[in-house]
C-alpha cells in the first residue's frame, strides 16, 4: 500500500506526522513494535533512507526506543505521549489560524463557525 504524499512537506516528515497519529487514534498503542525499515519502507513505497530517517526522528523525539536485534517500538512512556498529544494540537491550530488568516478571515468569525458545528 503506497501512500499519496503532499508535495509542501518532506515524505520523512508526513511520515513522522502519520506515525504519531496513529498513536494518538490508538492504532498503534505503547510498546508496539514497528516494522522493520524495509518493511515500512515496502509498506509506505518510499526509499529505504527515507524510512531510517523517519525513525530517527521519533527516537529524537522520544516517541520510539530501538532495542539492538529486536527492532523498533513506541515508547511506553505515557507522560510522553500525553505530551505528542498536546504538541500536535498546538501543531494543528496554529496551521488552521494561519490558513484562515491567510484567507481573510477572523479568529471570531471562525470561532463562531466552529461553535455552531458542535
């Protein structure tokens, strides 16, 4: 299964982003062990290198731990993850203010769009 990529951010970091999420959804929980690199490079259809800096990152990151000979896995450290949870939310809504305001419009205007939605 490929993946369609966004061309205004780099492959590694849309990666990074999907990783991530589907920790928050729940799809991968703490202590899962990842795909080998070439296996989600496969997986992915992306380059080998690619993959390896993507893990790299989330161990810098502190969401992953690689253990010599067993592979990759999430952390198990669940401060950490309520952490990733609460970054990636600031993430989203300074993306989304920026986008609207690039657009014209403002936070009121939004917000009362967004409260009529729930």
């Amino acid at each position: 299964m490929t993946i369609d990529f966004s061309r205004d951010k780099p492959i590694y970091s849309q990666l990074v982003d999907r990783i991530c999420g589907d920790i928050l959804k729940g799809k991968l929980v703490l202590g899962d062990r990842l795909p080998s690199v070439r296996e989600y490079a496969v997986e992915t259809g992306v380059n080998v290198n690619t993959v390896q800096r993507v893990y790299k990152e989330l161990e810098a990151m502190n969401i992953t731990e690689t253990k010599r000979g067993q592979g990759t896995f999430i952390t198990t450290n669940e401060e950490r993850i309520a952490l990733l949870r609460e970054e990636m939310k600031t993430q989203l809504a300074d993306h989304f203010l920026t986008s609207i305001e690039a657009l014209g419009f403002s936070k009121e205007e939004m917000l009362v769009v967004l409260q009529n939605k729930s």
